[in-house]
C-alpha cells in the first residue's frame, strides 16, 4: 500500500525550521504586548453561519472557499480567518463591556480550500490583531504601524504599503450604481460568479481572480471619487497620522480587500519578492461588523499577517531568524561504568538549564564524536575507565579545541553542573558561551 501523503497545500513545519517560527512568535508576541495587544485563542471552527455573515455570502472566501463539516447533525466551518471567532468571543464574553479601546492579537491557523501555489496554501498561519472602540484615524495609524513595525523589526526590505478607503454604506450606495452601470456594458463577458455580483455587491467584482474580470475592471469607477464627507475626512486625517509617524504609503484605489466587512479604511503591506502572492499583510476598519454581529455598534479595526508569506519573504531576502540547533554539552562515554555515570550526569546538567545529551544507540567513540558533531554540540567530555579512575575528565571546546579539565568525584556530582561551569569561566568561555 502506498504511503500516506499530507493533504494539498498543508504544510510540515519540520524541527529544522520550527525555530525560525519559535522566534518569529516571540517577535510577534512581544511587540504586540509593547502596544498593549493581549492574546486571544479562540476554537478552530466556528458555526458556518458565522463567517457566512461576517466574511459576506458573495465572497470567494464563503462561496468556494470554506471548509464545512457535519459532525452529528450539526455543520461547523474551519475558521477561514480569524476576526469573525475573535469578535464572536469578544461579544460573548463581554469583553466589549471592559474599558475600551479593547486590543486583541492572536496567532492561528486558518483554512481555505483555494488552489495551492507558492505563498497560498489550504491551511496558513496568521498574525492578526483587532482593536474595537475608536471610530478615530489615530487607531488606524496605530494598527498600521504596528504592522509596519513588525516587518521594520524583521528586517524585511522594500516592502510597500498601500492604503485606500472604501467607504461607508452611505458613499456606496451612489459607488454601486456607478460600478452596475460601469459593468452592464460588458455584462456577458463577466464569469458566472460576478455576474450575480453584479446585482448584490458589484464591489467585489474588482476582488474577482478571473483575467478577464480582471480586464474588465481595469478602467471601473473608483471609491475615492464617491467617499460621503465623514469617509473623506477620515481618509485625510490617517494620511496626516501616517505621515507624523514618517510612515510611507501609497494611496491604491484598486485594493478592496477580499472580505465583506470592511469599511473606511483598507490597507496592504506588498512584497514583490515572493512572487504573484505577495500581499504579506491586509487589513482594515471594519465599523459595522460588531453591529451585524449582534453587538452593540462599535467601530473597530485590524489586520491579518500571513506568516507563510512572511517567512518566505525573508528567506528570499536571506536574512535568517535562528541560529543552527546545537547541544551544549555531548558526554561520550566508553564502557558500561561510564554509561551509567554519563546518564547520571546528562540528568543533573538538565536540571541546571544545560542542554547535555549522551549515548543511547551503544555507539562506539567514534560513531559518538560524529554525532556529537551533527548535533552541532558547543562542547564535549570523554569518559573512559581512566577518567572514572582519576576523577577527573577534559571538557573540548568543539569550537576553538581547547580542554580544561573537570573533576567528576562522586561527592561532587550535585555540583558537577557548577565545577563545568567554573571550568568554563576559567578557560575564558564563561557561563553565557556555555548557556547560549
Ligand atoms: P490574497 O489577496 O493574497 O488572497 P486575502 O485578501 O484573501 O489575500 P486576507 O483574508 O486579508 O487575505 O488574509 C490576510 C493575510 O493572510 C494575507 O495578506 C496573506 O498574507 C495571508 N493569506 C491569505 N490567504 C492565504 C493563503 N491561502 N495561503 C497563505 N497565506 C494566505
Ligand atoms: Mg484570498
């Protein structure tokens, strides 16, 4: 029988690259906390309807995107993104009763039957934030730059944020008559999927991946020309808060973003070196998602960064995350006496914080100094009869060669961690070579 294979457009994060994630979520942790964004975790799948309402029923996500299940009667949807769950359990759990502006982040999977390709997978990790409260520019400013930050933080170079505002229900009323009478001329032409958008959202025919949709709406009437007032001053005031940050962006009246929800402000942070799929971050000012959602009526805001993307990205600007794995410390043992010593003394090194490792195959010496090599070990200890004998063994600084002898004596066995560490010290490596 032929082996299993994982499923199309899943991925293995294997231990040689779980690293680069383990920082890249430390990072990500840590400057969301320096903006006052707390975590989240909410459940994998949600009840269908949930996204069906928030992300829009004439969406690509909804209409052929979503995996739903039936488990015992009931249907269930793997979360295709995750603000629709976070609001969802904002609103349950009363969250938005606490002092607001309420920020959140998580860090999540999310699902989407869509064609795999490079940067675009059926299951893909995001970084997202959603802060809910402030109807005023200065939050969009501060989520952008949140984003911005993040990418700045990582060392990704050239990546370009465009920002566009599309509008409120008051300016799109006027918009999607502009866009019907705009697309009625070359009405037959328009795929299946966009010609019923034309009647119900014709907007997110601009979002269409068909070319020829595409062609269409090359030359199609753009929001800006339509923003009521309110949107239009809105738009002003975050290009005014972007600049006091010294922030870079390009207004693009084509991004509409690909879910319903969004009003006002949408933005995109896009790189063109990880090819067509290059929109690393999207995000926007959702203001009646809250309220459709069954809550009281909030203005709110945020984004998603797909980490897929991300990583990409930066290994294609080849700059690196993560140092190789290593081991701090091997003990090759020779000799049954030894192996047992060796075991014991792994097992206090571990509870020092120290990263020993020894022989669990039976391997002879040699076989064990060139593992001890593959696992990248900062430093090596031979323990033979002679040693056990002496009480003492040479510890090798697999980097620059040099020895310095430690003693083994079973009265100091407790403190064996402390006597290496000294030996260290004296050998001028020091505790941090050791530790690092
Ligand atoms: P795209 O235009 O690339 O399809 P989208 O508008 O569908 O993106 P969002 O729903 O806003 O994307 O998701 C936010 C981010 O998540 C995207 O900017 C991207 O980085 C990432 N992302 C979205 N879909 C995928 C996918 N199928 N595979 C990998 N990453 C994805
Ligand atoms: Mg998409």
């Amino acid at each position: 029988m032929a082996n299993i294979k994982r499923p199309n457009g899943t991925e293995d994060i294997l231990p040689s690259a779980s690293r680069d994630w383990q920082v890249l979520e430390r990072m990500l942790r840590e400057t969301a906390d320096v903006y006052g964004f707390r975590e989240i975790r909410v459940p994998t799948f949600e009840q269908t309807d949930l996204f069906c309402r928030s992300v829009g029923e004439t969406t690509d996500v909804v209409q052929k995107e979503m995996y739903t299940v039936t488990a015992k009667e009931s249907t269930f949807t793997l979360r295709p993104e995750g603000t629709a769950g976070t609001i969802r359990a904002m609103l349950q759990n009363g969250l938005l009763n606490e002092a607001l502006p309420q920020r959140v982040y998580y860090i999540l999977s999310c699902f989407r039957h869509e064609r795999p390709q490079a940067g675009r997978l059926r299951e893909f990790h995001q970084f997202g934030v959603e802060m809910a409260g402030s109807p005023h520019a200065s939050a969009d400013a501060e989520v952008i730059s949140l984003a911005k930050n993040i990418i700045d933080m990582l060392g990704i170079k050239g990546i370009q944020l465009y920002i566009n505002s599309i509008g409120c229900p008051t300016c799109r009323k006027a918009y999607h008559k502009a866009l019907q009478d705009y697309f009625a001329a070359s009405k037959d032409q328009l795929c299946e999927t966009c010609l019923s958008r034309l009647e119900k959202n014709p907007m997110r025919i601009l979002d269409c991946k068909s070319p020829i949709c595409g062609e269409i709406a090359k030359d199609a009437p753009v929001i800006l020309d339509y923003l009521c007032d309110d949107c239009s001053t809105h738009f002003e005031q975050l290009k005014k808060h972007l600049a006091q940050l010294s922030i870079d962006y390009q207004v693009n009246p084509k991004i509409v973003r690909g879910l319903d929800y969004y009003t006002k402000t949408v933005f995109e942070f896009v790189t063109t070196d990880i090819g067509a799929q290059g929109t690393v971050c999207g995000g926007g000012r959702y203001d009646g998602l809250i309220g459709q959602l069954g809550g009281p009526e909030t203005p709110a805001l945020g984004f998603g960064m797909g980490l897929e993307r991300l990583l990409l990205t930066l290994r294609n600007q080849g700059v690196t995350l993560s140092e190789p794995d290593s081991c701090d410390l091997y003990i090759a043992p020779m000799g049954e006496a030894a192996a047992e010593k060796a075991f014991a003394m792994t097992a206090v090194l571990r509870r020092e914080g120290i990263a020993a490792q020894t022989d669990v195959m039976g391997r002879s010496l040699r076989a064990q100094m060139k593992y001890a090599d593959k696992m990248n070990a900062k430093f090596t200890l031979v323990l033979g009869d002679n040693e056990i004998a002496e009480g003492t063994a040479d510890v090798k600084n697999m980097q620059s060669g040099d020895k310095s002898k430690v003693r083994l004596d079973d009265a100091f066995a407790e403190d064996f961690s402390a006597i290496l560490l000294d030996s260290l010290f004296s050998t001028g490596e020091g505790l941090e070579a050791l530790m690092k």
